[in-house]
C-alpha cells in the first residue's frame, strides 16, 4: 500500500503540474488579443492625428484657393482705372480693390494661423509614429516571448502526459477509482499529507487511533472532514 499511495502522490504532482501548463497555454489568445489591442490603440492615435493634420491642410487650400480668386478680381479692377469716366466711379473701384485687399489680408492670417496649428499637429503626429513604432517593437518582442513560452509549455505539457499515462498504468485499478471519486468531488488535492495529525488539505485534526494506523500503510484511508485520501508525512 505504501508504493501504490507513493504513486498517487506522483501522479497527483504531474497531474497538478498539467493543469498549471495548461491553465497558462489557456490564458495565451487573450494575452496575445491584449497585446494587439494595445497596438491598435496606438495606430488608432496616429489615424487621428493624420486626420487632423489632413483636415488643417484641406483648410488651408481652401483658404489658398479663395485668395488665389480674388487675385484676377483686384486686377482686373486695377485696369479699369485708366478708363473710368467720372470719380463716381473711380472711387468705387477703389473701394472695390480696397475690399478685395483686406479680404484677401484676412484669408492670408487665417491661413498663418492653420499654417501654424498644421505644423503643430505634424508635430505631434512624428511623436505619435516615433512611440508607435517604440510600442511596435517592443510588442513584438513580448508576443515573441509568449511564442517562445508557449512552444515550451507544449512540449512540457506532452512530456507530463505521457509521464502521467506511464504512472497511471502502474496504479492498483480499486485504487485508482477512489482517486478518481475524490478528485471528480473535491479536485485537487485528492490526497493529501498528514503531518503531526493534521491533513494538510483541510487543516483539521484527525483522531489519534487513525493516525496510529495511519503510519502502517495498511489501507487506504480518507479524511474523516474533507474526505481526502490521506497518507503519513513517514512516507
């Protein structure tokens, strides 16, 4: 009895190592997603400040353009200067160039104006691609670690199993089924160390006579609080 709860113990310790890896292996999609996110989030940053930069650039072609109209107009108004006939009429075409002038003065402010936010946002949008591109290879470095993580785990993990498989084989079959019952009702632990009278999956004392008879590894024996199968700490 004491070899078969000795092999209980080894398997429960590469069945909880399984369940570790393959918790790990589990959490893998939703770190690689996370990382990705993170990616987007930055490219999403650099969409908007291209937008900006864009929407202050199609501004100042409008702006550019409406100056550029007015050009022909104060011209043209300039020419019919040396024909006008009466001051009447002088004095309106130069009121008219006048006009034209300081629309043309307020267009090219405006302009400055856009011309300098637009500087300011290729500004900010060169920052935004230096750390994009800080957090591109960074992330790919850390999804590179993940692979790497991975890759190790499954190895580890199709080791374990086959070492599971090789120990379960040598496993009393009545044995084996009391495992199985305690662990498909409790988990694990299914079986667990009694030092000093204590079980080690509950905490709670066990009586005296069944530590005594604990220690000679004469059968199998549970838990009478958690119902564990439980061997000595003398094993």
């Amino acid at each position: 009895m004491r070899e078969q709860i000795a092999t209980l113990v080894k398997l429960q310790a590469i069945d909880s190592d399984i369940q570790e890896i393959e918790k790990r292996l589990g959490k893998v999609d939703g770190k690689m997603a996370i990382l990705d996110l993170e990616l987007e989030d930055f490219e999403s940053a650099i969409n908007e400040k291209m937008s900006i930069r864009e929407e202050y650039q199609k501004k100042y072609r409008s702006l550019e353009s409406d100056a550029n109209m007015n050009l022909p107009k104060i011209t043209k108004s300039k020419e019919k200067l040396t024909s006008v006939k009466t001051n009447k009429e002088y004095q309106a075409l130069l009121k008219e160039i006048e006009d034209l002038k300081n629309v043309n003065s307020r267009i090219e402010d405006q302009m400055l104006e856009i011309l300098e936010q637009s500087d300011a946002a290729e500004t900010q949008l060169s920052e935004e691609k230096r750390v994009f591109e800080a957090a591109r290879v960074r992330l790919a470095g850390e999804k590179a670690d993940i692979e790497k993580t991975t890759e190790k785990d499954r190895l580890k993990l199709a080791e374990l199993q086959t070492d599971f498989q090789t120990v379960l084989e040598t496993v009393n079959p009545e044995i084996l089924k009391a495992f199985r019952s305690v662990r498909s009702r409790i988990g694990n632990p299914a079986i667990a160390k009694v030092e000093n009278a204590v079980c080690a999956g509950c905490h709670m004392n066990i009586p005296p006579q069944m530590y005594n008879e604990l220690q000679r590894f004469e059968s199998l024996m549970h838990c009478p609080q958690c119902q564990r199968i439980i061997y000595s700490d003398k094993l």
